[in-house]
C-alpha cells in the first residue's frame, strides 16, 4: 500500500482486510477488552493499571498480527485511525456483526 489513506472511512475496509482471520480478531477483542478492565482499575482502584493499558492492549494485538495474520500492525502506519479501528472492531463484535463485515469488505475487494 504505498498511497496514504487520508480519511477513516478509506482507512477502515484496509483495517478489516488486515484482520481477516477469526484468530486475529479474537485477540484484539481481548486486548481492547482488557484496555477497558485496566481502565476501570486505573480510575477506580489504582492509577498504575492506567500505565498497562497500552501493553494490555497493544500485547496480544501484535502477537496476532506476528503469528496469526503474518502482517504489520496498521498502529505503525496510521496510530489514531488504528485505535479508533480497534473499538469499531471491538463493538461490532460485541453485536455480533465483525464476520458480516469481513465478508462484506471482502466482496468489496479491499484496498
């Protein structure tokens, strides 16, 4: 990809096409899930979970793309739309939607 993605809405079928294994995406939903835990903690118990947000997050995340997906973390290339990428994945997993998405990228042919 050596054009910039300039806005979210270019970034985001990019961001799916770099989680298409069920694998990957589970691993992110863990680390944002445990991004949120470490949040909570960090207001509500001890101001130290704030620091492990990022290796909560971040860790299982690129273990993922290392050794599932075998592609480079987009965080390197595009950090803020990355982060706002993971909550998007993150919810419509929650809702049960993430694979609808995939499929539907896919079919669009991604970037």
């Amino acid at each position: 990809m050596a054009e910039r993605l300039r806005t979210y809405a270019a970034f985001w079928p990019y961001y799916v096409g770099e989680h298409v294994r069920p694998a990957t995406r589970r691993l992110h939903f863990l680390g944002t899930a445990l991004v949120l835990a470490c949040l909570v903690l960090g207001v509500t118990a001890d101001a130290w979970w704030l620091a492990a947000m990022p290796v909560a997050g971040y860790g299982p995340a690129w273990l993922a793309h290392l050794l599932t997906e075998r592609n480079r973390p987009a965080t390197f290339r595009y950090p803020f739309y990355s982060l706002v990428a993971d909550f998007h994945m993150f919810g419509l997993m929650c809702l049960g939607r993430m694979d609808a998405e995939v499929a539907r990228v896919k079919a669009a042919g991604r970037p």
